[in-house]
C-alpha cells in the first residue's frame, strides 16, 4: 500500500497499467487556494489504465458539466452513475438548496465494450421476504441486452445508484473526506481482487484503506505533503507499511 507525494500527472502514469483508478479531484466550485480544477491529469489516467479498467471520478453535477468535453476527447464512454446520499451538506448561497450528495460517475475506454469490463454487481441484503424481483428489458431502451435477477424469501437484491452514508465530519483528516465503505463499494464492483487500484487523488488514504480491507493493491498520490504523511500512517496502522512497491 503506497502513497507517493507530489503530483498525480508525474507520478501516477509510469506505475500503470492500472485495473481501476479513482479519482476525487478539486470541483473548482470555491475561493478555497486548494479547489482548482487540475487539467491534464483525466488523459494521462486513461492512458494508463487496461483495456477492461474503468475509472471512477467524484465531483458536483456542474463540475461534470464543466469538463465533459475532456472525457469526450479522451473517448471515455459513461458507464453509470452513483449518488452519495450524506446526513448534512454544504450551502454556498442562502438562496439555494443545501447540498447533501455528491455524485460518482463511473467511465470506461471507448473502443471497449460494456461486457468486457470488470463489473461485479454488488447487493444488499435487504430484499422483502417472500418476494421475486425480475428485470427485462424496457421497450424505450433500444439494443441493450435484458437483465434477469431474481431475489428469493429475504435474500440479497442489487445495490440502488443512490448511497446514503454519513460523511466524516467530526473524525475527518481531510477537510473533503470520503468514508472509506463508500470507495469500498466502487473498488469491489470494478477492480478484481488482487489487482491494482490507482488512487490519484488520495487525500486521507480512505480509499487505500477500502483496498486493504477488500484484498485489492493500492497506489495513491497526494500533492500535499502533510496530508500524504497522514494517509500513509493512517494505512501503516491498517497493516505494516512497505515503501518500496505498491504491494
């Protein structure tokens, strides 16, 4: 489990092929002096990652807006989307609704297609007693292969797109934290356990600690370097820490 210090744009790309990479980049929404939008680094993760990899990216819906361009130009295809559903949020404006979810989008290479990338659907444990859910294909939705899922007396169903999961305040090391189940729940849906997962945003070492704690290889970098010295003692106290290779 490694997190390097310094930029993602220099470090990251040479330690590829990467089977997933995750991203939490600033959302450029804030005066904040850290909450710049970062350009260059989506072309140099795609380039980086294999063939059957996606890649996760958090951010608002106005910062996807503001940089769809960038995934088109990297021919990136949208795969799905998951909203994260917190206990309380953030309110810019008085006039405005407070926001308390965030969005993480999932996209894969454009010359791929959907079936032959990882994806282990995860499910929870919570369906009816007694009940059969089944899922064919909409008429409205073209030339997408049907769905069959079915859930018997109780047993497991699929996980919905939108998450509810309290945020961090209160315990965070980061001032943005993301709780580690979340990431947990994307890198056990896309990455194979074993495999390596690329963390180029890593802030708190949440997502590192996700990979330890699903059997997944991590690789992290944080720009900052106080906080990069956080994530690694906060994964040293998960399992010893090696410096010398993603492991």
């Amino acid at each position: 489990m490694i997190v390097l210090t310094g930029d993602c744009r220099e470090h990251m790309p040479s330690h590829g092929p990467f089977d997933i990479i995750l991203a939490d980049p600033p959302y450029g929404e804030t005066s904040l002096a850290w909450d710049r939008r970062l350009e260059g680094w989506l072309a140099l993760a795609r380039a980086a990652l294999k063939p059957t990899g996606s890649i996760w990216v958090f951010g608002s819906l106005h910062s996807f807006m503001a940089t769809a361009e960038r995934f088109a130009d990297v021919k990136l295809r949208l795969a799905q989307e998951i909203v994260w559903e917190k206990q309380n949020g953030t309110c810019f404006h008085a006039d405005r609704f407070t926001r308390v979810h965030e969005l993480a989008v999932q996209c894969y290479p454009g010359e791929a297609a959907w079936r032959d990338i990882y994806n282990d659907v995860q499910t929870t444990p919570d369906a009816a007693a007694r009940t059969v859910h089944r899922k064919q294909r909409p008429p409205h939705t073209g030339h997408i292969d049907a769905g069959h899922y079915v859930s018997h007396d109780g047993g497991p169903r699929l996980m919905r797109s939108v998450i509810y999961m309290r945020n961090a305040h209160g315990r965070a090391i980061h001032p943005t934290e993301t709780p580690s189940a979340l990431p947990e729940i994307l890198i056990r849906t896309s990455c194979p356990e074993g495999d390596l997962f690329g963390d180029f945003f890593a802030g708190s070492g949440a997502a590192g600690e996700a990979c330890r704690l699903s059997g997944r290889r991590h690789l992290g970098c944080e720009i900052d370097p106080d906080m990069a010295a956080k994530a690694r003692a906060r994964l040293a106290s998960v399992l010893p820490f090696d410096g010398g290779g993603a492991s």
